[in-house]
C-alpha cells in the first residue's frame, strides 16, 4: 500500500527564495576555510530516503514499535568507530547524535551518572559549549589553565585535583581543541591519577575532528578505549562531511545499563539523549565509510595534513608566523584583517585565527589567503 504523494506545485516566489539560498551556499561554500567541515560529498544516492517518515528514536541496539528506523545501519556505524576508537565489539555501545556538543554531553552525563559527586576538569581551551552541558547537567567543576599551545597545564591539573582528592574526577580530555587543535594527553593525566591514588575516575575525550584524524595516522597521540577514555564524542560533519550536522557518541556497554530506562509508548530503551532522532544521519556516516573505506579516509586525511603544512611553510615563507601541531589540519596565525577574515570565513579568537585544512581546501587556496593576508587594506 503506498501513500499518495501531494501534488504540489512549486510557486515562483517559494523557487526564487529558494534559488537565491542555494546561489548563496554555493557562493559561499569554497571559501569557508575557517571552520572545520569536509564541503566535498556527493550523497545524492540518498536522495530517496527524503520521501520518508523515518525515526531512529530509542536505544540503537534495542527494537522499536517506530518501524521505519534506520537502527541497523546505526549498529553498524557504531561498531566502525569502535573499531577506530579500540573498544572491542562486545563492549561497545553508541548512537549517532546530532554532533559534537550532544556527544559530549552524553559522555559527560554518563560520568556524573557513575560519580554524582565527582567534579568535572576540563581546560581553558574547551569548546564553550562544555561550560553549558555542565550548567544544564548541574556538576560540580573547575576549568584548569591552558598553556600557550592550548594544550592544558598538567601542573595545574596535578595541583587542583590534588586539594580535591576526596572526590570522584571526571576529566574532560580535548582531543583536538577547536582554535589550536591541542591535543591532551591522557597518559599523562592517567600518570596524575595514579600519583594521587585517585581511585575514581572516569574520562571523557572531546574528539570533534581529530577523532577523524589520529585513526588515520601513522603516528598518533595517545587516543582511544585503550589509552583510558571512557567516552567519546566525534563529529560527523567535519572531516567526514555531511549536509547534516551529526556526530557519534561512544561508551562502555556495560556503563549504560545505569541510565536505561524502559519505555513502553515507543517500545525502545531510553539511552539517548534526544528522543525521536535523525535516521538520515547515520545513513549519512554508514554511506560515507561505504564509500571511501578506510584506506579512502587515509587518503583524504594524509592530503589535509600535506595542506596544513604547505599553509604553514607559506606563511612563514613571507614572514607570518604560523604554526601547527603533530597531526592537526589547523594551522594557527596571526588575527588578519577584518577583509580576510570576512572573505574566507575564518574564525578570530583574540589575537589569533585559524585555517582549517579540510579536504576542499587546497594549495591553491592557502597561495590565494596568503597573498590577500600580504596585501595592505587600503588597495581593496
Ligand atoms: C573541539 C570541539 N568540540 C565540540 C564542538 C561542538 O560540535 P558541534 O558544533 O557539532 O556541536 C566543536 C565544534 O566546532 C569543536 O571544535
């Protein structure tokens, strides 16, 4: 039996407004440099699934009375980046979210949900949205110095954890901060832990993008289930790139059993953050590891670090001090002018600004950025 679709035609203003959107995004596309999100896909084989009332609403791993859900190509997405991320099948459990500030709010719900009492540590460089999820989520916190690499400051870390020893901690990992792409290292802050005799922990990592990246490398930083995280939260707008923002939240199963609750209405597992959710997103992410593999996302991500590190040899070249770290696609530099900055999208943050070398952005690009950076503004 089928639905009959409406017979709705088009009217001109409705296709003008809509014309003038897309002229809009296409004018708009190559030049966003500044923020980290993949603009070369080609999904148009899921054009179909648009036609559809489809709910991924409920526990991926659970059955749904919502029939029409795409919760075994979520399994499957999931069971991918348990893969990459070193947590065994068994042990896996995820759904995908609606991006990286829903996964890192559900990592860090479910390290509240094991310590109540603990208190959460994260960095200066933290995505802003963490200081909300910890409002929203009512936990006791304390934001840690930063170093000027925006790595955190391990010795203010040591200090602070160590006049609160009597409570649970639960550290906020930034595997990739989003101005200077600074990676922590969790073998250090492990190290810390066990000087302190800390015996409560939980650890959350903030992987946004390189959660993307350090799988793809051949010498990564600590990262994954087997260097301590609990928790993980990874984008999927970013370097895999997707019309819709998305993300994938990855745990423990054996942690979620504490915030399951059964609900009879839709017949499914209350993990999820969100009720009814996006069934296109993870067909998104599924179709796209259908389609480059990992040796595809080998590919693309050694080509964006080949970029990030031609844009540093660049600018340096004509005298602009830029930099970056081991296996990040963000190349930090001076704040240029407002012109600049305008142009290519990027993001300022006080005295600095970064290019995000992701896969649309190419050599030819960053000689175009560095030639506008090198130009006086009177002569625009
Ligand atoms: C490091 C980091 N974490 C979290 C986020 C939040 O992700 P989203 O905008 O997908 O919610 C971002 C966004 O840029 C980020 O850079």
């Amino acid at each position: 039996m089928n639905i009959a679709k409406p017979d709705y035609k088009v009217d001109g203003n409705t296709q003008a407004r809509l014309d003038s959107l897309l002229a809009r995004f296409e004018e708009h596309g190559p030049r966003n440099v500044g923020y980290p999100c993949n603009s070369i896909f080609d999904y148009s084989a899921l054009l179909p699934f648009m036609g559809y009332v489809i709910n991924n609403v409920g526990d991926p791993f659970h059955d749904s009375n919502f029939r029409s859900n795409t919760h075994d190509i979520e399994r499957e997405v999931i069971a991918q980046f348990a893969d990459m991320m070193h947590l065994s099948q068994d042990g896996a459990w995820g759904y995908v979210t609606s991006g990286g500030t829903e996964g890192n709010m559900y990592g860090l719900y479910m390290g509240r949900e094991m310590f109540p009492d603990g208190v959460v540590y994260f960095s200066q460089d933290t995505h802003y949205s963490v200081v909300k999820i910890l409002r929203v989520l009512k936990a006791r916190n304390i934001m840690i110095k930063s170093q000027d690499s925006g790595e955190i400051d391990y010795e203010d870390l040591r200090e602070t954890i160590r006049i609160n020893r009597d409570s649970p901690v639960i550290f906020m990992a930034n595997i990739g901060t989003t101005m200077k792409g600074a990676i922590d290292d969790v073998g250090k802050v492990r190290d810390i832990l066990d000087d302190l005799a800390v015996t409560e922990s939980y650890i959350h990592a903030d992987a946004a993008l390189s959660g993307m990246i350090l799988p793809f490398v051949e010498e990564p930083q600590p990262y994954g289930f087997d260097s301590g995280f609990d928790s993980v939260a990874v984008s999927g707008h970013k370097m895999i790139g997707s019309p819709l923002p998305c993300g994938v939240a990855l745990t423990r199963r054996e942690y979620v059993a504490r915030i399951a609750r059964s609900i009879e209405y839709v017949g499914v597992l209350d993990t999820t953050l969100s009720g009814s959710r996006s069934a296109l997103a993870p067909l998104i992410l599924w179709y796209a590891f259908e389609r480059y593999g990992m040796d595809g996302f080998r590919e693309m991500v050694s080509r964006c670090l080949d970029v990030a590190e031609y844009a540093v040899a660049r600018f340096n070249d004509v005298g602009i001090p830029a930099w970056r770290h081991k296996n990040s696609v963000t190349v930090v530099f001076p704040k240029p002018s407002e012109y600049v900055f305008r142009k290519w999208q990027i993001a300022p943050y006080e005295d600095i600004a970064h290019i995000i070398a992701m896969p649309h952005v190419t050599r030819e690009t960053i000689d175009e950025i560095v030639d506008d950076c090198l130009r006086e503004d009177t002569e625009r």
